[in-house]
C-alpha cells in the first residue's frame, strides 16, 4: 500500500472502513487521487474560500488538501494573498484571525499584501486606452485614500517585524536604489545600449528617438521572473532618477510618458528585444546569482 495513502487513511479515520470493505476500496482510492489532483489545482482561491468557512469539516475529510493548501498560501506572494482575501464572501469576518491559524499568515503578510494591490492599480498597470485611463482616474481618490490607511495600519505594527517593508516604501534618492539589488542597476541600464537601435550610448548619453522605450524598459523589469528587479514607484520618481542618470533625456515634468501608447514601439517588438537581452544576462551571470 501507498504510504502516503495509508497515512491519508489513517488522517481520516477510513483505515478500518477500508480494510473491511474491499468493495469500496476502489472508490476510496479514487478519492485519494481525486484530493491529490485537487492540491495541484491552479484555481486555489475557490478552495481556499471553501476551506475557510468550512474549517472543521476541511480538517476532517480532506487532510491531504488542507496541508497541501496551507503549504501553498504560506509561500504565496503578498499580492496574491490580498487577492485571495479580497475574494472571500463577506460574511466570514474574521478572516484574518483565521488566515493567521490555518495558514500562519501574519497580519504584516496581510497588510502588505493590500499595500501591494492598491500600488499595482495606482502606479504598475499600463492602461492601454483612454476608457481604460479614465476609469482608473475615477477611483484614484478612493485607493490613495485606502492606500494611506493601510500603510499607517502597517506603521502602527511592531518595527521590527517592518523594517525591510518600510525601507521599500522610502523614496529613493539614487537611480541604484530603484533597484532590489542596486549592483543589477548598470547591467540593467545597458540593455538600452545593446538594443537593435540604442538608446543610449555607452556613456549614458540619450541618443534615441522614442522616449517611450523607457516606460516599456521599466514594466519589463518590473514584470521580470521569478522575480522583479525594479521595485514599484510613481511614474514621476522614475522620471525623476532617470532623468538624473541619462543625460540629455529629459522626460516630462509629469512624466506623461509612462501613460502613453507608442504604436510604432510596439510594431518593433522592442519589448521582446529588451527581453531577450535580459535574458542572455540572467543566463551569462552579468546579473548576478
């Protein structure tokens, strides 16, 4: 017998069930399997809305599921867990006390993962049309305002437990600080010089002709797996330290660039160049282990 079945059976309390009936032990293997597939399962916030407002009855009869989810949710990135929270159905209040004793979630998980969501709506999407444009303009007030609530919420918690998260919402000052790890910052910037058509010399002179090209740098290395390189800001403090890094570039005051679409960009296929060069440096070590 499997062991990892044995000890499913045994979780269950069906070990007995099992050995005296040898009719159903098909079916019930069946069910085993069935458990097991469902772990894997790329549709976790339906199981996790599930087993949250059916505790006792997910700790009973799906044991397998209910530590294979628990492992998932505790290795999940913040964003995705304020997604999962943010899905659940209103009438399960406390949640978080409970995400804390099934998952070991901590509320800093939790509020940085708020953080994180709002950030992604006000500052990371690249809204494509002006319906797109206008109708996140319609909510900016609210999830700014949402926004600095929950980083207070954040602030009012232990120091320790924060510190990393507020030395990442600190404004940088450095065009090396935009990055998790500052030593990728010049590899990253010279992708711009090795472009089919660069737009920057070797001396971070600006020599390009499409200003767009930079916003687009920026969503790609933000975008970057299996993690980003760039951490998030307001488009106006990337305008800011590149334009203090690129000499000759000058992006607008309002850093409108970051909110246009360049049509001839994107026929280039720019975007899959700065990719594919990224690429080479992750795979050469030019970035770093």
């Amino acid at each position: 017998m499997d062991k990892d079945f044995e000890k499913w059976l045994k979780k269950d309390e069906l070990f007995e069930y099992y050995n005296a009936n040898p009719e159903q032990q098909a079916e019930i293997y069946k069910d085993y399997q069935r458990e097991k597939e469902y772990i894997k399962t790329e549709n976790i916030d339906g199981w996790v809305k599930w087993l949250c407002n059916n505790p006792e009855l997910a700790e009973k009869h799906y044991p397998l599921l209910v530590n294979g989810l628990k492992k998932r949710i505790q290795n999940t990135e913040p964003f995705q867990v304020a997604n999962i929270i943010q899905e659940l159905p209103d009438h399960f209040p406390k949640w978080k006390t409970e995400a804390e004793k099934h998952f070991g979630i901590k509320r800093t998980k939790i509020i940085q993962g708020y953080i994180d969501l709002i950030k992604a709506v006000l500052i990371e999407y690249d809204y494509q049309t002006e319906i797109e444009q206008k109708a996140a303009e319609s909510i900016r007030a609210e999830l700014t305002e949402q926004l600095e609530y929950w980083e207070s919420e954040l602030k009012a918690l232990s120091p320790q437990q924060n510190a990393r998260v507020h030395s990442e919402q600190e404004t940088p000052k450095t065009f090396e600080e935009l990055f998790y790890n500052p030593a990728h910052a010049e590899a990253c910037l010279k992708i711009l010089n090795e472009l089919q058509t660069p737009v920057i010399d070797a001396i971070n002179n600006y020599i390009g002709k499409a200003k767009g090209i930079f916003p687009l740098w920026i969503k790609v290395l933000k975008n970057h797996k299996p993690k980003p390189l760039i951490k998030h800001f307001k488009d106006t403090v990337y305008k800011d330290l590149l334009n203090q890094k690129v000499k000759g570039l000058n992006l607008s005051k309002d850093a409108s660039e970051f909110r246009k679409q360049y049509k001839r960009i994107e026929d280039n296929k720019v975007e899959l160049d700065i990719k594919a060069i990224l690429s080479q440096y992750s795979q050469s070590g030019k970035l770093g282990k």
